[in-house]
C-alpha cells in the first residue's frame, strides 16, 4: 500500500495586537521592556523629499543672486556709458571752443579784425553757454574790435582823401593809437594825403575865381590841416579875404568863448569798447560832465571784467547808453542774458505760462536775432495762438467770457504788429461792448 502524504502544516496566523499595544502605537508611549516599532524606512522617505526641497531653493537663491549680479553690472555699465557720453560731449564743446579761438587767432595773424571778431564773439557766446573759460577768448575779442574800429578809421581816412576832405583824414588818423596794428599804415595815408595838398590848392583858387568863398575857405582849411605853415594856403586865405568874402563864423573852440565837449571823444573811445582808456580820460578830466561819464564807465568797466557777477540786462542798457552796443563786451553780456532768458522761457512752457515764456524768448531773440532755440519756441507760440484764435472765435457766440480770455492769450503771446494780435484786439473790443 502507498503511504499517504502528510498534509502541510498551517501557518499560524499573527497575533493580534492588544488595546494596550495599538493605544501604545497610537500615543507614542510604550510600556517598559516593550519593543518600539522601527520608523527608519518612513524617516528615509521624508529625508529624501527634505534634500531636494534644499537643493531646490539653492538653485533658485543663486539664480536671483546672479539676476541681480547681472543687473548691477548693466546698471554699472551704463552709467560707466553715459559717464564717456558726457565727457565726449564736454569733449566735443570744448573742441568746437577751442577751434573758433583759433579761427580768430589765424584771422588776426591774416589782418582780417572783422573775421576775428566774428570767430571771438562766437566762441565767447558757446563758452559762456557751456561754463567754460572765456577770459582768453574776451580778451582777444576786445583786442580785436579795437583794431577794427581802428581799420574803419584809416579805411575811411583813405577815403576822405580822395574826396579832397584832407582835414577830415588827417583828424582820422590821429585817432589811430601808436600800439595799434594800422598805425604802420598811417605814414603812408599821410604822405597820399600831402601829395593831394597841391590839387586842394588849385582847387580853392578855383573856387575864389567863381566867387565860391565857401569852397574857398575850405580848400585853405584842408590844405593847413595837412601843413600848417603852407605859404601858399595863407595867401589864398588873404586873397579871399581881399575880394571882400564874408568872414567865416568862428567856432567856438577857436574864439575861447565857448568850450568844445570835452566828452566827445572820451565817448568815441568808449564806442569801440576800450572803456578803460575811456574811464582814464573821464577821470583826468575836470568837467562836470566828465564826472558823470566817469561814473557809467566805471560801472561799464566794472560789468565787462566780471561778467558772470554783472546783471545783464543793466549792463546791456549802460553799454547801450555809452553808444557801445556793438563792443565786445556787448556780445559776453548778451550771450550770458540769452542763456538765461532761454532757460526761462523753457521753464515757463513747461509750467503752461506761455505769456512768460513768450516774453522770455522774444528778449533772448532781441539779443541773438538768430538763436535757433528761440526762432523754434516763438514758432510753436505762434501756433499755439492760431489755434487759440479759431476757438476763441467758436467760442465768441456760446460762451463770450472763455472766449475773451482766449483772445488775452493770444494778445500775450504775439507780438504788438502781428496779425493775429491786431484781430484779439478787434474781438475784445467788439466783446467789451459799445
């Protein structure tokens, strides 16, 4: 018989906690001697997540870090670039300053005063504007509108010789001072004018001939100015007076009987812009007219020298006064005042006050007729006072008070003979009624 297989043993199932142990698991507090679950799988799973949680934010701290690293250096990088930006503009200005100088300098090497001053007075003027040092520039300007004057006057020496006024050109000559670059050429003037002495001779006997004692006289006159003690000038002269010619009217300077002005010539120094060999003469002499003139140039001296300190505007009325709109002085003065009264008027269009700022830059175009800035602004004034005027027209017929204030606006920023300001001026009497 075969043996039966022996049938496999059952396995014993678990036992089952007690309440004591599941109120242990639960609670976290075990009897004595009691074994304590292993918790290291779950602690492993947690741990994992915790590593990557920190490798994460590492991740996003360094990237921020470097966002901002990043942005410092292009912060860093443009400043470093407007820095350069600037300093080739400043750059560039002083360049174009500097240039214009020596334009002035080749002019004056050239003889060509006028040139020079033109190169001067615009280096000046672009100096002042950019704060940079224009004492050199000022002073060779000055030197440079002396030296015209003095051209003007052997040009027109010259040609008051060969009209005959000899007296007239030799008074002309003198005023040519001795350090002078033209006083070289006064010499020659003066022999040119000797050599037309023997015409101007002729000429006055000419003249007595026909009766003309006028011409006459003045002939003698020309030619005594010239040589003194000409012979044959004092025998004309008594000649004229032998065919029983009227006398002539003394003038004052020669009878003593009246004083000439004593200012006039002071004044004619001033005019070219030398306003201290001017204030010297003023205050060497004694008259009381002297010592009022005295008083406006040294003030005049006093602005010109120290131009950044002097109120423009009252130094540009005294230069005016003086007769000296034209001096170099005139030009540092007027290139300061055009700054800022084109700051002004800039500053008053953005704050909407267009009447200030119309007058702003109609005094600065006074000053610099060409002075794009302004032309632009009082451009865009006049538009705006179109437009004014066509709402201000709408508006007459619906709302007359906002229509009568359209109509000041525009009368404020036009000038007195425009069109525009003559036609506010129509309506707002027509609204003020009969």
């Amino acid at each position: 018989a075969r043996p039966v297989a022996a049938a496999p043993a059952r396995a014993r199932p678990a036992p089952r906690p007690s309440l004591a142990d599941s109120e242990a698991e639960m609670t976290g507090r075990f009897p004595p001697n009691a074994a304590v679950p292993s918790r290291r799988g779950a602690n492993k799973q947690g741990g994992g997540k915790g590593k990557i949680l920190v490798a994460v934010g590492l991740v996003v701290v360094a990237g921020l870090g470097g966002l901002i690293v990043v942005k410092r250096q292009q912060q860093q990088a443009a400043e470093a670039a407007a820095a350069d930006q600037a300093a080739q503009e400043k750059q560039q200005v002083q360049d174009a300053f500097n240039k214009m100088v020596e334009k002035g300098k080749a002019k004056v090497r050239e003889g060509d005063f006028k040139g020079a001053v033109d190169s001067f007075t615009a280096a000046v003027a672009a100096g002042k504007a950019s704060n940079l040092d224009t004492r050199d520039a000022a002073r060779r300007l000055a030197v440079a509108s002396g030296e015209v004057a003095n051209q003007e006057a052997a040009d027109r020496a010259k040609e008051a010789a060969d009209r005959g006024e000899l007296a007239a050109a030799v008074e002309l000559l003198k005023g040519i001072p001795e350090d002078s670059a033209y006083h070289d050429r006064v010499p020659q003037l003066m022999a040119d004018i000797k050599a037309k002495v023997p015409d101007r001779l002729n000429a006055g006997k000419a003249a007595l001939a026909s009766k003309d004692f006028d011409a006459a006289r003045k002939a003698v006159a020309d030619v005594l100015a010239v040589d003194p003690d000409n012979s044959d000038a004092a025998a004309l002269s008594s000649a004229i007076d032998a065919a029983g010619a009227p006398k002539p009217v003394a003038k004052p300077v020669s009878t003593g009987s009246e004083k000439a002005d004593p200012t006039e010539k002071i004044m004619e120094v001033a005019r070219s812009g030398r306003f201290d060999e001017a204030l010297q003469a003023a205050q060497a002499c004694s008259e009381p007219k002297c010592k009022a003139l005295a008083d406006k140039l040294q003030s005049a001296t006093e602005a010109c020298n120290n131009p950044d300190s002097a109120d423009p505007e009252r130094t540009a009325a005294l230069l005016r006064s003086l007769g000296a709109a034209s001096s170099p002085c005139m030009g540092a003065v007027a290139g300061k005042a055009v700054t800022k009264y084109l700051k002004q008027g800039i500053g008053s269009m953005g704050a909407e006050e267009f009447a200030k700022a119309f007058q702003s830059f109609r005094k600065a175009k006074e000053l610099d007729p060409g002075n794009p800035v302004a032309e632009k602004h009082l451009l865009a004034l006049r538009d705006k006072a179109q437009s004014l005027f066509q709402q201000a027209y709408v508006d007459k017929g619906e709302d007359p008070e906002k229509a009568r204030r359209e109509f000041e606006l525009v009368i404020s920023i036009t000038a007195d003979g425009d069109e525009l300001n003559l036609k506010a001026h129509k309506h707002l009497k027509s609204l003020a009624g009969p």
